[in-house]
C-alpha cells in the first residue's frame, strides 16, 4: 500500500507545484501588468510519470529482494495464522 501511495504523490507533484507556483508567482505578475502564459496539463502528467517511473527504478535497484528459497505459503497451524514466507 506504501508503494501504492509514493506513486499518486508522485504523480500529483508536479500539479501542485505548479499551483503553487501559480498562486505565488503568477499573481504578482498580473497585478504588475505581467503578462501569464498556462502551462498544458499534459507537461504536468508527464513530469509526473517521469517521477513515476524514476520512483519504480530506484525501488527497484534497492529494494530487498529474495532471489532464492522455497515460498510457504500462509497456513494455520494450532489455531494461529502462520504468515507467508521464503525458507532458504
């Protein structure tokens, strides 16, 4: 569920930031007589899955991984539930 939940953070990133960015930046310049160009949503998505992506990688690449053993699975054994597990 952890992993779940780093990938919508990471996807919505970019959108608030950029509203931040908005309601900061943006708005000073209109009250001055700036002129304010939008970004599209489209850039903001793909900055987003670019995270995402980034975010699989380095999870990837340090995760703990068990690459050997046999998986047993969940059992129930004197009324208690075993929970599964790699015996190596």
């Amino acid at each position: 569920m952890r992993f779940f939940w780093l990938q919508i953070v990471l996807i919505f990133t970019p959108f608030l930031l950029y509203r931040l960015y908005v309601a900061f930046v943006i708005k000073r310049k209109m009250e001055t007589g700036g002129s304010y160009n939008e970004v599209p949503l489209a850039i903001l998505f793909i900055v987003g899955l670019v995270l995402s992506i980034i975010s699989f990688v380095v999870i990837g690449l340090t995760g703990d991984h068990v690459t050997g053993g046999d998986y047993s699975p969940a059992t129930l054994e004197d009324g208690e539930i075993v929970p599964p597990h790699i015996d190596e």
